[in-house]
C-alpha cells in the first residue's frame, strides 16, 4: 500500500497523519476545501503531498481523489455541540463516510483507516469504564455528535460486510500542538489567557501524533473488521487545566463550575447567541461531556501493537506548552 488518501488533511488529527505518513515515505493524496494549509506542519511535509480540491460530501471530487489509491485514512468529520449545525455535522460524519465507503469499493481501496471517536461508543450516565466491546446505548449523556460518529461507524461497517476490509479508531479527546482557535486545541488557548473555572467532570486524553502513529501502524497490519480505543490516560479536567496552566507558567484555575453553575451558563450563552448571532461558548451539549466521569481502556490497542507506546500525558501537555509559547514569542 503505497498510495494513500487521507481526508480531512487539514484539520488537526489529519494534518498529523499526514506527516507520519510522509515520513514513512508514501505518496499521499489529501483532499481540502480551501486553499488553506495547516500552519503547525512543517511546509516542506506539505509539499510533499498532491493535495485534491473538494470535500467527502463531493462525490465526483471523492472519486477522482480515489484513483489509483491503495488505502485510504478518513478522517474528516465534523465536531460540534452547537444545535445550530447538527444538520451539518450529520452530512459530514454520516453521509461523507457513506461516500468514503462507496468509494473506496467501487475503486478496489485495499484497506480503510476510519478515524472515529470514543463518544461513537456512548458514554454512561454513571461513569466507569468503557472498553471496545461496550454497545451503543442511548442516553441522555449522548451528545448528537456521538450519535453522528455512532451511524457513521455503522456506514463503515455496512462496508466490511460488502468486503472492504477497514479498521475504526475510537480516540479520545485529542491533545497537542494544533490551531488553539479551533479544535480541542482551544483548551490551551483559554488556560493561556487565564481561564479561572475548571469542571469537575474526568475524560480520555491522548496525544496527536500517538494517534497519527496508530493509525499508519493499523494500516500496515494485517488486521481488519476491528476497532480500537486510542487513549493515552484517564485525567480530571481539573488536572488537565492545571497541567497547562504549569506549562504556561500561568496560575491555575481555582473555581470549580458546578452542575447548577454549569447549567445556568449555557442557557444564558444560548440567549446571547440568539441576540448578538455569534457562537455560544458553552452548550448543552458540551456541558454533558463536562460533567461526564468516563475512563477509556486501552488494553486491546497495546496487545495488537506491542512495539508502540502511548506518551505520558504529562510529557504531552509540556511539549505542546512549549511549542505555542515558542509561536508567541
């Protein structure tokens, strides 16, 4: 498999893949929607990769990008809590996979790399564990993301059954160096500028070039109709926020935003949104991830892949630290 289609390169998991992949000397193809190319990658990985315009809810873009290809690693989707883009999110997680899947069929692809997430597993209302043999349940701590990567996965799945052979990756909340306007980066962004509230709820984290690791590692195995947790370690929020407000030299973070707190901010920034028209900052739905307490089990991906390692959340956090002080300065 030498030729690999990677979409959602530029966003910050599959602008990560791709410089794996690059380094590991592939050809990559990467489809974009703009011109507009991931500023955190190093511009000589960049040039290194026949970038396709497009995006996967473009089928005639989606099949010439797949010509000639070996393997592809979807990664493109969207993520949101906001109830104002759920139809979007839906085309793109449920509908661009079924383009993905149709696709890759139709063109013989020999392996698909399905980047999902662990949020496609369901979380429980009462914490505890969550393993790859947990079934989707629903709950009222599913948030319409989820539930949008959950019939994504079945999407992939319908594949498998039609032969494709294809892995699906369930990451948890993704770490590292990125774009901090966008994405879970923005976490390091709010600490920097001297956030004050921390949530008492605990999550996955792993780091984004473990995943990207994982998922070229995946590629390369003779493994197929499986999935996999890609988590690092199980944190409080309120250690997470600490941590990086250490990397920053920044003071931590010394309120704690209760339930009842919580719940009475994002109905007034839902009303904020309705008068001024700009993106709430806090939603219903992501308060339900905030005050969510699941850990995520890693013990299938260490048995199927005993030469990697995941890095210590810790070592994570002070390297991208480092690096977005570094892009200040």
């Amino acid at each position: 498999m030498k030729k690999v289609l990677v979409t959602g390169g530029t966003g910050f998991l599959g602008a990560y893949i791709i410089r794996e992949l690059v380094d590991r000397n592939y050809y990559v193809r990467a489809i974009r929607r703009s011109g507009k190319l991931p500023s955190f990658i190093s511009a000589s990985i960049l040039d290194k990769v026949e970038w396709v315009d497009g995006d996967v809810l473009d089928v005639m873009a989606l099949e010439d990008a797949m010509e000639g290809i070996d393997a592809v690693i979807h990664s493109a989707a969207v993520v949101s809590f906001v109830s104002s883009e759920k139809k979007k999110m839906y085309q793109v997680n449920v509908e661009g996979t079924a383009n993905v899947v149709n696709m890759a069929l139709e063109h013989g692809v020999k392996k698909l790399i399905h980047i999902s997430s662990v949020a496609a597993l369901g979380r429980l209302a009462s914490g505890g564990i969550v393993d790859e043999e947990k079934r989707w349940e629903e709950s009222r701590v599913n948030t319409d993301y989820a539930k949008s990567k959950h019939k994504a996965e079945l999407e992939v799945y319908r594949g498998i059954g039609e032969g494709l052979e294809a892995v699906i990756l369930n990451p948890s909340t993704i770490l590292g160096f990125g774009d901090w306007n966008s994405s879970s980066c923005a976490i390091f962004k709010n600490i920097y500028k001297g956030f004050k509230w921390y949530t008492p709820g605990l999550n996955g984290f792993v780091d984004v070039e473990d995943v990207a690791k994982v998922a070229v590692l995946l590629l390369e195995k003779n493994i197929s109709a499986q999935r996999f947790i890609v988590n690092g370690d199980n944190w409080p929020f309120k250690k997470l926020q600490e941590t990086i407000a250490d990397g920053f030299q920044r003071k931590r973070p010394v309120k704690e935003a209760t339930p009842f707190l919580l719940d009475l901010t994002w109905r007034i920034e839902k009303l904020r949104s309705m008068v001024t028209g700009h993106r709430p900052l806090i939603t219903k739905q992501s308060v339900k991830v905030a005050l969510s307490e699941t850990r995520f089990e890693n013990k299938k991906l260490l048995e199927s892949l005993p030469e990697f390692s995941f890095t210590p959340l810790q070592t994570s956090i002070e390297k991208a630290c480092e690096k977005y002080l570094s892009r200040l300065q």
